[in-house]
C-alpha cells in the first residue's frame, strides 16, 4: 500500500487504496475530505487559522496550499474534485489543533482551538458534513487516514489511540 | 533563635533544594512563594529575616517584588537568587537594592555564605 | 564575506557561546559531570520540514518552550528523550535526597540551561534577554516543533534555526539532548548589527 506523506501546509491527494499520513501533529490539524462513492480522499496539513488579519501580509509569500485553515478548505476541495470526487458527496474527517503548552494560566494564544475552530467554520460554509473528529488535548497526534476502508487511526505516542 | 527565611521561586523543586539546604544549615524557612505577587504578600505577613528571590517568574517577576518591597520596608534583606546572571540585569538587581546577587545553578556554600553575610550586617 | 556568509557565522557563533555556556550550568547540575556539545549549525528550515528538526517526527521527547524577549526576541525549545530525564535527574545530586515531581526538575533544568545560553548572547550584545518561564509538554518532537513555530509571528514559509546537541556518557550509552533557538526574524537584524558593533569596534 503507498503511504503519502503529508507535510506541514501540504496538500496530498489519493484514490481508490492508499494511505494519507500526518506525523507528530501538534496544533495543526491534519483534514481529510473523502468522497466515498468514487473512493477518492485528500489530506491538507493546515498550521494557522487565518491568511488575514493575525497574520499579516503571510498569504502573499506562502507557497504552501495549506498553510492556513480558511484558504486550506477550499484548495484541498478543488484538489480531490480534480482527481474526480463528485461534488454532492464529499465527507470530512480531522484530527489535530492540541494546546502542548496548555499549563501555562491561559496565557499562551490556543492556535489549536482556532485552527480546529476555523476548519469548522469552512467547512460548514461549504456544506461539507463532518463524519469525525478529534481535537484539542495537550498531546501530538500521528494522523491516518485509508483507502478502500475510509477509516481515521490516530496515535499519540505512549498508549492512547483511537479510530474514528 | 533561628534566621527565618522565605524562599521565592516558581519551581517546585528548586524551592524544595534551597528548603533542605538552608534548613540543614541552621535556618529556618518560615514560607515559600512561587510568583512576585505571592512573595509580596507573604514577606508582608511573615516579615522574615532574609528573602531569597527568584526572577523568572510569573504573574510577577522577581526585580518587581523585589522593588515593590523595599518601596515598603527599605530595610528588607534580599538575596536574588535567578539563573539570568546578565550584567545590566546584576546591576539593576543591587542598585534596587538587592543584597547579593547568585546565580543559579550555585554551589550550596554560596548560598549559605550569602545568608550568613547579610545576616552580619555585610553586603555583597 | 558576503552579507549571508557573515550573518550565518554570526549565528553560529551566537550558537557556541550560548551552549558552551548552558553547558557549564548543565555540568554543574550534574554534579560536575563531563557534557559534551556539538557545533551548532545554523539552517533556514522550510516550515515543511520544521517537523523533522529533531530527527524522528515521531519520537517522544520531554520538551520545554520558553519565549524570550530583549533586543532579540524568539523561542527557545530545550529537549531531552524521555528516557534521559530520568537518567538526569539520578546525577543531579540533589535529586536522590528530594521525592520532587519530575516536572518540576525538568523546568527547573531548562530554565538554568535556556537562560544560561541567553546569558552568553546577552553578553555579546550587552542587552538584557528576559527569558519566561519554560512550558514544558512530553510528547512527539514534531508536534512540539510545530506548535512552537506557530506560536510565533510568521511572515513567510520558513525559520532560521540555531540548533545545538549536547550528550553525556551514562553506562554505555550517550544521552543527548538539544537546544534550539528560534530567533524572530524582525529582530535578528539589530541583534546581527550589535553584535558587529560590539566584535568589531
């Protein structure tokens, strides 16, 4: 089976069997948008919420598609229409957007929470139902995401794990 | 009867090591504070003999209390005791009226030689 | 030399002074043990390969985070394999006598170690570095590094990173760790022309 790499502020693409791999993801969250008719799944490794405001004039010199969660939705939903995925039935899983640093009185900016929080917002906008999704703790995360069988595996080191 | 002290720092463990040192060496530690507000409050509650002050902190940092004291009780005795040993940062330390200035990690003698000299009236 | 030749053997440098000097204070945590360091190297780290700074992605490291403001501002992260700390705090001679939560050692630790290597650059410039307190989470290295890179301002898609090890001999093996530094890039500038102001007078 090949297993795709997805780095940080990547987009990857896979069909039909495969396998979408997100290693040690922090406050990214790492979305998957599947289509499971035509059995055609993308992963995008999205690193900050917004591409205004917060963080200005960034979008004009990033040439990563999925630096950031609210311009990562759309180009990962292009990404997977272009390798034939129908419009009408495509699903949304996503792991990812933990708080490491989470001790520290509430002072530290919670990028995970926003970055969790701006892919649902997106995604929602775009009408895009979410069939899973783990977020948030205070631990990294390994993200994958298989084809035929569209399941989520995510392991975070120590013993916890989960699919979904 | 035995110098009391109380003991600024945000760690756990380093206020337990300065404990255990200074109570072997004959000193009482009558309280312990883990940030620059607490340690304000407490030295004002407990009016210790010595106080051994930590700068990073949070909430409050260490030159801060360590001002905000002395604007109160300018006879307060206090020995910094922080591992930012930066010139500029030592000098505001003993012009605001720090009594000595140690920087961590430190040898246990120093420390028990730093109380001692300030106890006698000497300064670093 | 060239502006970019010049500015890397600047950080470079930088990079020596400050674990040659959190080494010392490392050494005498550990009760005045041999640690040995590394030359640092100096990279620009595409924010896609930021996750492999540490080798394995993967791999479980205890990690501090500690942002530091000054005349030059960033983020340091301090690490060790988990099964170092350990191993660590068996030579630190206090740690037999004092039953201490292991967190505690550990913030401890980086923060004499990170200020240490602050120190050592404050004494480059004569600027005063104020570190914060370490935030420390035990977990896979490239989520660390991740999530420190997007605490910080970033204006583009990749970080210059001063990235030292340092190791001891404990049995048979070394036990390593690492301190990296993460300077923002606004502030490196002034930090570079400092130091030429201070080297080159």
């Amino acid at each position: 089976m090949i297993e795709e790499i997805v780095r940080t502020g990547e987009i990857k693409v896979i069909s039909r069997e495969g396998c979408l791999t997100a290693l040690g993801v922090g406050s990214c969250v790492a979305l998957v948008l599947y289509d499971p008719g035509r059995l055609v799944a993308g992963m995008a490794h999205i690193f900050l919420p917004f591409s205004g405001n917060g963080h200005k004039s960034a979008m004009a010199s990033s040439f990563l598609p999925a630096k950031f969660a609210d311009t990562a939705v759309e180009a990962l939903h292009a990404a997977i229409l272009k390798c034939g995925a129908s419009t009408g039935g495509i699903l949304a899983k996503m792991a990812g957007g933990a708080n490491l640093f989470d001790s520290f009185q509430g002072q530290a900016l919670d990028v995970g929470k926003l970055n969790g929080e701006a892919v649902k917002k997106a995604l929602s906008e775009m009408g895009i139902p979410v069939t899973g999704a783990t977020l948030g703790g205070n631990f990294g995360r390994t993200v994958r995401f298989y084809l035929p069988s569209m399941r989520m595996k995510i392991v975070c080191g120590f013993s916890r794990e989960a699919s979904i | 009867m035995a110098t009391s002290v109380l003991v600024v720092d945000d760690t756990a463990f380093m206020r337990l090591t300065l404990k255990n040192l200074l109570t072997k060496n004959g000193f009482s530690v009558v309280g312990e504070a883990e940030n620059g507000e607490d340690a304000v409050q407490k030295y004002f509650e407990l009016k210790p003999d010595v106080v051994t002050m930590d700068i990073t902190m949070p909430k409050m940092d260490g030159i801060v209390a360590l001002k905000s004291i002395l604007q109160r009780d300018p006879s307060a005795k206090i020995i910094v005791c922080s591992a930012m040993g930066q010139k500029p940062l030592v000098i505001e330390a003993l012009a605001s009226g720090a009594k000595d200035f140690i920087v961590k990690p430190f040898q246990p003698d120093r420390v028990v030689e730093a109380l001692n000299k300030v106890m006698s009236g000497g300064s670093a | 030399m060239e502006a970019r030749e010049w500015q890397l053997d600047v950080l470079k440098e930088a990079g020596t002074v400050g674990i040659g000097n959190a080494a010392k204070a490392l050494s005498s945590m550990l009760c005045d043990r041999m640690v040995y360091v590394s030359v640092p190297s100096v990279r620009f780290v595409p924010l896609s390969e930021a996750a492999w700074i540490w080798g394995d992605p993967e791999a479980i490291i205890l990690a501090a985070y500690v942002p530091f403001t000054g005349g030059l501002s960033g983020s340091a992260v301090f690490g060790l394999p988990e099964d170092a700390v350990r191993t660590f705090m068996r030579f630190m001679s206090l740690a037999a006598e004092v039953e201490c939560e292991m967190y505690s050692i550990f913030t401890e630790m980086a923060n004499i170690v990170v200020t240490s290597y602050l120190n050592a650059l404050s004494s480059m410039t004569g600027w005063v570095l104020r570190p914060s307190v370490p935030r420390v989470a035990e977990t896979m290295a490239g989520a660390v590094i991740e999530s420190v890179l997007a605490l910080m301002e970033h204006t583009n898609d990749s970080a210059t990173v001063i990235d030292t090890t340092f190791s001891l001999e404990g049995g048979h093996r070394l036990l390593g760790g690492r301190l990296i530094l993460v300077p923002d890039k606004m502030s490196l500038c002034g930090f570079l022309q400092a130091v030429e102001a201070t080297y080159c007078r």
